[in-house]
C-alpha cells in the first residue's frame, strides 16, 4: 500500500490464470516479490500447490477452470491486468483429444476475455505460441509473416490470439499477444512424455538414464529462459504502444538440438552418450524469433542468456533431485 495525496492506494491486482503451472508461478513469485496482489485461476490439473509454496498464504487461489464462465467472471473481479496461462501445452496429446485442447486452449480464452471486459481490466496479455508459425521456411519469424498451425494445439493458440484481436479491434479492451518460443527453467516437469526436451534431458542425465535425440538431432530451436518471458510479461503489462500487437519473445538465437544435448552433458557432468530416436513426424525442423519489434514496442531485452538459463535450470533440478528446499 502506498500513500498519494494523503490517500491509500493499493496497487494494481494482477490475474494469472495457471499461476500454478510453469511460467505462471515465476510470474507470480516475481509479483509477489514486488508487492503487487497476485489472484490465480488454476485447476492443478497441471500446476502443483507447491509451486506456490513461497507464498504462504498472500496470493489468493482461485482452483477453479476456465471452462467454467462464472469462474472468469469470479476470478476477474477488480483485476487490473490478466496474464492467461492457462492452457493444455503439449502438441503430441492435442493429437489424442483435439477437442480438449479446443475447449481449454481457445474457448478458454475466449471466456476469459469476455469476463476481463465485463469487469473493466486495463490490459489482457496472452500467452501466444510460436506453433503458429508451423512450417514457415523463411527465418527469422517475424510477427507479420501468416499464420500456418500444423496441430490442434497450434490451431487452438491461435485461434486465442484471433479473439484478442477481436476484442481490441472490436471490442475496445486493450490485449497484448506475446508469442513465445521454447521456454525452459526451473519447475519445468519432466515427469511426463509431454513434456519439454530440455526438463527430460536434465532429468535423464542427473537420474543416469540418459537423453534420447529424436532424428537427427540437427532440427534448431530458439531456447528462452522464464526469466525473460516473466520481464516480457510485466513490460506489456503497461507499456505503451503495444496494445493490439503480436510480439514475439525468444532469444533470438537458433541453438540445434545436438548442441543443446551436449552443453547440458557438460553442465551436468553425466558420462554417456546420447541415444538416437526416430524423428517425430510432422516437426518442424527450424525455429528462430526476430525479436526486434519486442526491443521497439516492450523495451524487452535477453536479461538471462541461454547459457546462464542452462546452468540455472541444471542447479534446480539438481537440488530437487536431492531432495532440498527450492523455489
């Protein structure tokens, strides 16, 4: 609470649905931390309690879906800025329940917006996948290039971004689509097929079961640690020019998976070789983001480079496999 004019005033209430999950509980352990009031919509359906454990009572938990419309009403009543996190996130299960992935993923954010309007919230910022890009040969991506979805996930995350459009074209509330590419850090889960290559990776290699490569290994990503998707986050909270756009926010920087798979052999000290699979079908081979209208519209920076974000990534999940406190 701070003092103006001889008057309180509270500071801005932030929405984080899936606040629980991944990216959405560093988004709110960074807001806590600031002294912002942090609401989370989360059904744990993939988040875990205790991924908020550092709050210890100061964030207010709504475990509740955003299937459900009266929740998004519930959950949005006297928000300031909504950060939608809440999604299904795997490409390969959107193959197994595409109709899930539509209801969740893009019904969801449709809900969500339209109770952020009802209740007056300054700024909607989504949470965009560069999955929209699809097969799109020409690099680096760039905002204004079309859309090409190659899977039910990519279509539903797109089809979320199509109504944020609307809803700032149209609609007068103000969104702030962030595109993001292969985010990667602490709490990310391993314990799961679906989940991201570097969380199994660094989990194989601690635990001695090793990697395993599917294809060629020479298929490249745009590897992002959290820490710079949080500061895109907060940055579009109020910046001032950006609301209505699409940006992307990666490092900018293609690294392949070979190259990965080997730094993350040397930042663990593991003794093996990686095993080969067989390539996914349908993946797409390279990825890269022009982050440049980020710099323009954001002021968005890469504070953690893709290499500190390994080691980073590696010392947590070494001291959870140790069994430590962590956060």
């Amino acid at each position: 609470m701070t003092r103006r004019g001889g008057r309180e005033v509270k500071p801005p209430l932030y929405l984080v649905t899936g606040g629980a999950g991944f990216i959405g509980s560093h988004l709110v352990e960074t807001l806590a931390i600031s002294g912002q009031r942090v609401r989370v919509l989360d059904d744990l359906s993939a988040g875990k309690r205790e991924n908020l454990a550092f709050a210890e009572g100061d964030v207010d938990l709504i475990e509740s879906s955003v299937a459900d419309p009266e929740t998004c009403r519930r959950a949005c009543e006297g928000v300031d800025y909504v950060l939608h996190h809440a999604a299904r996130v795997s490409v390969q299960e959107s193959w197994e329940d595409p109709v899930l992935y539509e209801e969740v993923n893009a019904l969801g954010t449709l809900r969500m917006l339209t109770a952020a309007r009802e209740a007056g919230c300054k700024r909607f910022v989504y949470a965009g996948s560069a999955s929209a890009y699809g097969s799109i040969g020409e690099l680096p991506h760039r905002e204004d290039m079309p859309a090409d979805p190659l899977s039910p996930y990519a279509v539903a995350k797109h089809a979320g971004e199509l109504y944020c459009r609307a809803f700032h074209d149209s609609d007068g509330l103000e969104t702030v689509i962030l595109r993001y590419f292969n985010v990667f850090g602490p709490r990310q889960p391993a314990d799961s097929p679906y989940s991201g290559a570097i969380a199994r990776f660094v989990d194989g290699l601690l635990t001695g079961e090793g990697l395993t490569i599917l294809g060629d290994g020479e298929q490249s990503r745009d590897f992002v640690p959290v820490e710079n998707v949080v500061e895109a986050n907060l940055l579009a909270c109020t910046a001032p020019d950006v609301a209505g756009q699409i940006v992307n926010i990666g490092c900018g920087e293609q690294m392949t998976v070979n190259r990965l798979a080997d730094l993350l052999i040397e930042l663990t000290g593991a003794r093996c070789r990686p095993a080969q699979g067989p390539a996914r079908p349908g993946e797409v081979r390279h990825s890269v983001a022009d982050i440049s209208r980020a710099h323009a519209l954001l002021g968005y920076r890469v504070g953690v480079t893709v290499l500190d974000g390994l080691r980073r990534t590696v010392a947590w999940y070494r001291a959870a496999s140790a069994g430590e406190s962590h956060s």
